[in-house]
C-alpha cells in the first residue's frame, strides 16, 4: 500500500478537485493529464483502472451514443439522412468519454492509496460540518464500511440479483456488528500544501 503521508480526507478532496478539473479542460490537456496518468498507474503499478474501465464499457458506449445521436450538427454519415450521427456529437461523446475514463483512473489510484480503512476515515472527516444539517457521519460511515465487507466476500452476482441485494442493504444485518473503529488522522503542513495546490489548480483550469 503506497503512503503518501497526507490525511485520506486530502486524497479523496484531491480526487473530487481533479473530477471538476477534468471537466473543464479541453482536450489537448487532456492528453498532456492522460499521458500523466498512465505514466502513474504504471510506476505504481496500479491495474484497477483497467478492472474499471472493462466493468464500465457498456457505460462508456452508451455515453458515446447519447451524444453522437442527440447533440445536432453535420451527419457523420450523410448516407442516412436523419438517422446519422453527428460530427459535433461524436466529438462530444469522446471527450466525455475521455473524461470519465480518466476519473477512473484517478479512483484507481486512491484506492490503491488508500485502505478501505483509510477511506471511510476520509469520508467520516468530510461528512462531519454536514453534522448540523441532520446528517449522521457516523451511520454512513457504517453503512459503507458493511456495504465494502459484503461487496468483497460475496461472488459475482447475475443481473437479475441485483433488486434483491439493493433491497437487502437498506435492511440492517442482523448478525453483524454494527461497530466500526476508525483511526482519524489529524492534519499536517502536507495536507495544507496540497489543498493549496488543488486549489490553485482548480483555479487555472476554470479561467
């Protein structure tokens, strides 16, 4: 497990700021952030964003499809009149393709970053200021950390199980533990630097 010696409450932050970013880049960044993220995924040797990327294939085409279809401009293919797909919704389709295949990658990094422990201690400290608008930070913090234990000890299951098992997770399980112990952290220069960082980032990019 790589430690990168910063609060997992900064790396989730740093990937949420870089799902905004990719959106508001065009793509000539996008290949220079590409190019920079298959050069991480190979050093760390990472290979969940491959895993990712197969699962969400069919999501991708479809993404691809949506845009192709439904965004007006020159038909890519005059021959069939209205039933051509567009240029400019092709070209819109890939980029957003694009993007969300880099978003992919950049998850495949935090949670090869990060324990599933680490994680949910990530989320609980983001979700702690929603306290006093009535969320419980904790409840969910459970919620995930059963949904995680259960999503690695169960088999692969078919499409016609899936009502079944999104049903039974709004059910509490009875023979489980309802406890979970997280370790928090507390925040360090380190975490202020690459806030900072992030930020200045975010920044550039939505000039």
């Amino acid at each position: 497990m790589v430690n990168l010696l910063i609060n997992p409450a900064t790396r989730i932050s740093i990937w949420l700021g870089f799902a905004v970013t990719v959106q508001a880049i065009g793509p000539s960044t996008l290949l220079l952030v590409t190019l920079l993220s298959v050069a991480a995924l190979m050093a760390m040797r990472v290979t969940g964003a491959l895993t990712m990327l197969r699962r969400t294939r069919w999501l991708l085409l479809s993404l691809l499809l949506i845009y192709s279809f439904a965004t007006p401009g020159d038909p890519a293919l005059p021959a069939l009149g209205f039933l051509s797909p567009s240029l400019q919704g092709l070209h819109s389709g890939i980029v957003q393709a694009w993007r969300l295949a880099l978003l992919l990658a950049a998850l495949a990094l935090l949670l090869h970053a990060c324990s599933r422990e680490n994680l949910l201690s990530g989320i609980y400290i983001l979700l702690r200021p929603l306290r006093p608008l009535g969320l419980d930070p904790e409840r969910v913090a459970v919620r995930l950390w059963l949904t995680l234990h259960y999503a690695e000890q169960q088999p692969r299951k078919n499409i016609l199980s899936w009502w079944h098992d999104l049903r039974a997770t709004t059910e509490p399980a009875p023979d489980t533990a309802t406890h979970v112990n997280l370790e928090l952290p507390s925040f360090t220069w380190r975490d202020g630097l690459a806030l900072s960082l992030v930020a200045l980032l975010i920044g550039l990019a939505l000039s």
